[in-house]
C-alpha cells in the first residue's frame, strides 16, 4: 500500500485523503484541503474521481479493511489451507495480520491512525466494513482457534480465545505511542514482525493447550 511509482491524480488524491483524514480526522479534512495536499488546483478533483470526501474516506476504509482478507486469499492460492496443520494456519494468519497492520512508513502509520479514528469514532460505513471485511476475517480465525480447541469447543470459548490471540496484534497498534516511552530500546514492531510472530505463537499455543485441557478435564464451566 502506498503510492505508486506513476501515480495517477486519482492516486494523489487517495493518499492526500489517507495524509489529511489522519491528522485531521474526517470531519476535519476539507476537499479543498485534499485537492491542494494532491498537487490539483481543480477543487471539484475529489468529486470527480472518487464522488465527494464521505466515498474517498470509504475508498480507503476498504482498502484497509480489505487487505488483509486479499492477502489471505492469495496466500491460499499458493498453499491450499486444507495442507497446513491448525497451528501453520494460525502461523500464517498472524504473520499477515502482523505484516499489514505494522509497517515504519509514513502512510502506513496514516492509515493505522485512521482505522483507530474509526474505532473510536464509528462512522456510518462501519456495519458495512464489518460485515465485508471484519466478519470473514473472524470467522476464518475463529474456525482456526476451533480447529486447536477441538470441534466442542462452546461458541464462548472460542470468542474469548480469538480475543486473547488476536488482542496481542492489538495492544501494539492501539498503545504504541505509550508503549515505545515505556519501553524506548524497543526497535518497533515494523522492525520486529518475526520475533513478534514468534512470540505469539509461542504464548497463543500455550493457551490454548492449557484451555483445550481444561475444557477436556471439565474445569470450564458454561457462560
């Protein structure tokens, strides 16, 4: 993701939109503001190419969203999912998951800002993105998890398990300003992708051992 070697106005546009939704949110980010980021003295650019700033700042919450599921699907063309154990597809997910959400680049750290913005300040296309994007994601993890916890594994059990996982990925993207004064010797996680995947292999693996464990030996009771 990013610019491209020949960016077209379009693309100036998309990432003027990803630069300026970032730092001034979407209610704060004015067209005229983006077609003058872009390079484009046309302020009707932004209409033109993509129908108004609410279908730019769309345009770009679905290349987010999006991504990773696209990665996947092409990871899957290469090695069929049906070849890999449980724990190389979880292995595999989390590696993309790591390698899309965390990258040194300034656009990268833009659009991290902006799927936060979201999160915290839903707009009207979130519904729209979660069921696209989100909920495939999470059935695909969530069936992953399944597969590691066993095929009884209770519907609760599963959900609080792919938020343990997952939550690991999370804690970086939503705290690292925080976390990098606390820690400043770390290299950042753009840097760390390997030693971090590792990490929550090791640690998500564990967990779910000992959960698949006490489910078996009954020390789990229901919700």
């Amino acid at each position: 993701m990013g610019m491209p070697e020949n960016p077209t106005t379009r693309d100036k546009i998309f990432c003027a939109g990803v630069r300026l939704f970032a730092r001034d949110g979407f209610e704060g980010a004015t067209v005229r503001d983006i077609c003058k980021e872009a390079g484009t003295a046309n302020a009707t650019a932004v209409n033109y190419y993509f129908g108004g700033k609410a279908k730019l700042y769309k345009a770009i919450l679905d290349m987010v969203f999006a991504e990773n599921l696209r990665r996947r699907l092409e990871a899957a063309k290469i090695q069929p999912p049906e070849t890999l154990s449980p724990e190389e597809k979880l292995r595999r997910f989390l590696t993309i998951m790591v390698d899309v959400g965390f990258n040194e680049n300034e656009f990268a750290k833009d659009i991290t800002t902006i799927v936060l913005r979201e999160m915290m300040s839903p707009t009207e296309y979130l519904d729209e993105l979660v069921d696209r994007f989100t909920r495939p994601d999470n059935d695909e993890l969530a069936g992953i998890i399944r597969e590691i916890l066993g095929e009884e594994a209770p519907d609760f059990l599963v959900r609080d398990s792919l938020a343990s996982v997952g939550g690991q990925i999370f804690y970086y993207l939503a705290f690292w300003p925080v976390f990098s004064r606390v820690y400043p010797e770390h290299p950042g996680v753009g840097n760390y992708k390997g030693p971090l995947v590792d990490h929550i292999m090791r640690f998500s693996m564990a967990g779910l051992k000992a959960t698949r464990e006490a489910l078996e030996n009954g020390e789990i009771p229901p919700p």
